[in-house]
C-alpha cells in the first residue's frame, strides 16, 4: 500500500508519497480501505507542528489523517463479521495511532457508522469530524425559523454548515 507519510513539520510540500506496510487490526478493530480521508483546519496545524487544542503533533516521521471513510476489508478478533465489506465513515481518535492517509487503515469497530447507499465517501467523510461538531453546536444554539443568525466565518467548514442550517432550519 502507499501512504502520505511527513518526517518535518512544515508546509504541505513535506508530504511525501510512498510505500507503507499494511496494517494489521487487532482485536475490535477492522481495516479500512481507504475512499476518502478528511483534510481539516487541525490537520494543517498539526502538520506545521503547532498544537491547537487538547492534541498535540505526531512525533514525525508520522502519516497525517484523522477521518476516513471506505470499506471494511479485513476484521480483528472480537468483531462482529457483518462488518466485512460495508462501506464506513470514521474518526480515528485523538491521536495519531492510525493514520488516514494512506490506502488502508485500521480503526475501533465502536468508531465505525455505516454509511447509506448513495452517500459519496467525500461527503461523509466531511460530516464525521465537523458536521458532528456543528450539530453539537445547532442543537445547544436551537435557531429557530424566526431567528436572525449572524455567521462571522461562512466560509470554512463549521460556517458553511451553520449557514445551511440557518436557512433550512430542521423541524
């Protein structure tokens, strides 16, 4: 397999394609093949070395990636086999231990949610990470229909979905 692999920290140029050993789940985990893998905000400071957050930078030489979606290829013990072979969204943890930015990964089975058929892997992989955090956010704010909303940020990740939100209030 190949995996985005970063020995410095330092701008995007510092990821460098190449061979990686294929992971191996172990017990409760499953392995991923890889669709999509999320590029956030914390991803590029992660990357420079800059610590936001309760997360600290992985210990380079390091493979960057923190959400993936795609399918369950291969299970570990403990896990139940009607994982094998659906399609998956998950977020691989706080820290750095299995990386998504390679071909395959491994993660939790209790981190894995399936996804519906039609959902692009993208799209998914979009939602896992800051559509959780923004609907943690709707949910407590509760905007309503008759409610003015001012979005300071619209055009990152969070503001785009606030934005939606705000216009399309759920019932």
């Amino acid at each position: 397999m190949h995996a985005i692999r970063q020995y410095a920290f330092g701008p995007a140029e510092n990821l460098l394609y190449e061979k990686a050993e294929d992971p191996h789940p172990g017990p409760g985990q499953v392995r991923i093949a890889v669709a999509a893998a999320g590029v956030h905000m914390v991803d590029t400071l992660l990357r420079q070395g800059i610590q936001r957050g309760p997360m600290p930078p992985p210990e380079p030489p390091a493979t960057p990636g923190r959400e993936v979606a795609g399918t369950v290829e291969a299970l570990g013990d403990g896990v139940d086999d009607t994982w094998l072979g659906r399609r998956v969204v998950a977020h691989l943890g706080a820290t750095p231990a299995h990386p998504g930015y390679a071909e395959l990964t491994v993660a939790d089975a209790s981190s894995l949610h399936p996804l519906p058929d039609g959902l692009p892997a993208d799209q998914a992989v979009a939602m896992i990470g800051t559509g959780r955090t923004a609907l943690g956010i709707v949910e407590v704010a509760a905007p309503t229909a008759e409610d003015v909303v001012l979005v300071t940020a619209a055009a990152g990740g969070l503001g785009t979905l606030f934005v939606q939100e705000a216009r399309h209030p759920a019932p």
